[in-house]
C-alpha cells in the first residue's frame, strides 16, 4: 500500500472512532437491558441512538411466558426464592466500558432476577451504573437500593423511571435526562 493512502486509511481510522464517541462526551457506553414485554427495549435503543452507546439484552436461556398471570405468578416465586436464571451469553470484555446503563421492567418492585444475575456476573468496581426501568406505576420502586447494595463500588447516578405505556414515546424526556447527567450536551 502506498504511504499516502496507508495515511488516509489510518486518519479514517481515527476520526470514526472520534465521531463514535462524539455525542457522549468521550466516554464508551453500555446500554445493557432486559426485557419481557418490549417497553424496556424500546427505552434502550432509544438511549444507544443518543449516546452512541452498545447495547446489549440480557435474555435468560429459557425464556419467561408469554401470558401476563403466568408470568407474574413465576416472578413472584423467584423473587421470594432468589431464584438465579441461567443467562444467553456474556459480556466479552466489560472493562473496555466508562459508563453502563442497566435497564429493565420494574417487577415486584425491583428488578428481574436476571438482571440481578448479570449484575452479579461481572465487576463493577470504580464504573458508572446509570439505571433505568418501565413501569405501571411504582417507578424505580426499590431497585436502585437493590442496586448499591449489589453493586457497593460502583457509582451509581439518577435513574429514570418510564411509564410502559410511553416507553415508545419519551424521546424528550429520556434527552433531558442524559443531558442533566452530562452524559449529552
Ligand atoms: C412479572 C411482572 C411484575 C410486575 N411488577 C410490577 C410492579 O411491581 N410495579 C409496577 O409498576 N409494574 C409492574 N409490572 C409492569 C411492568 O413493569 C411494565 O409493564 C413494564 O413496562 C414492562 O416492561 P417490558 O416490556 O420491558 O418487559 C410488572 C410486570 C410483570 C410482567
């Protein structure tokens, strides 16, 4: 290769990895999510679009029933019995991420078991942790508590609470919020 052109492919190189990071003061983001009912996701991919951050689903290996009763009645016993869902797949290298968004439907109060195990999964030590969640009314209920007493070194930052039913609609709000933590300018 001619040195002119191994020089533009380098500047190329370069300035996409700038650009990728542009919106998001510098810093590499994780949108890690889970979600049953697809209001979670769609907050989730709302926030890679404005933060240029990855995204990543947490999914159990057996997948949770499709019918609301069932469902519930399933959450509930493994809440009570802190039941462990073996996962999908894993992360391959968490330490490359600054900050990480944790996003899931507020169940019970707190969060899905499953996300509970991928908390548990990795080290979080010295990272940002910024949660999310959708909701019918309790809001982040207590698992931002949950979430420091299972995550202790880690930072952790406001949380946004969404209505299910605006999940597909909260554009703004979920852009206020990431500007009021600095996360976009
Ligand atoms: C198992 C289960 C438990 C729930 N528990 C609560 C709750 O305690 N408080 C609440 O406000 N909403 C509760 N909900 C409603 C969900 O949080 C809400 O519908 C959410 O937007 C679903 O997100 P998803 O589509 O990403 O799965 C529960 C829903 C399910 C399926």
């Amino acid at each position: 290769m001619k040195p002119k052109l191994i020089l533009i492919t380098m500047l190329t190189i370069l300035m996409s990895g700038i650009q990728s990071h542009a919106q998001s003061n510098g810093k590499k983001i994780l949108v890690a999510y889970f979600s049953h009912s697809g209001n979670t996701r769609a907050v989730a991919y709302d926030i890679c679009k404005k933060t240029d951050g990855e995204s990543f689903e947490i999914q159990t290996i057996k997948p949770y029933p499709t019918d609301y009763n069932t469902v519930v009645d399933q959450a509930k016993r493994e809440l009570k019995a802190d039941y462990r869902p073996e996962l999908k797949s894993k992360l391959k290298n968490i330490k490359q991420y600054d900050v990480i968004f944790i996003g899931y439907p507020n169940w019970w109060g707190t969060y899905p078991q499953a996300v509970k195990v991928f908390l548990s999964q990795y080290d979080f030590s010295g990272k940002t942790i910024i949660p999310f969640c959708t909701h019918e009314g309790s809001e982040l209920g207590r698992s931002v508590a949950d979430l420091k007493k299972l995550c202790p070194k880690s930072h952790i930052q406001e949380g946004l609470a969404i209505r299910g039913s605006s999940a597909h609609n909260s554009g703004d709000k979920i852009e206020d919020w990431l500007k009021k933590l600095k996360i976009i300018k």
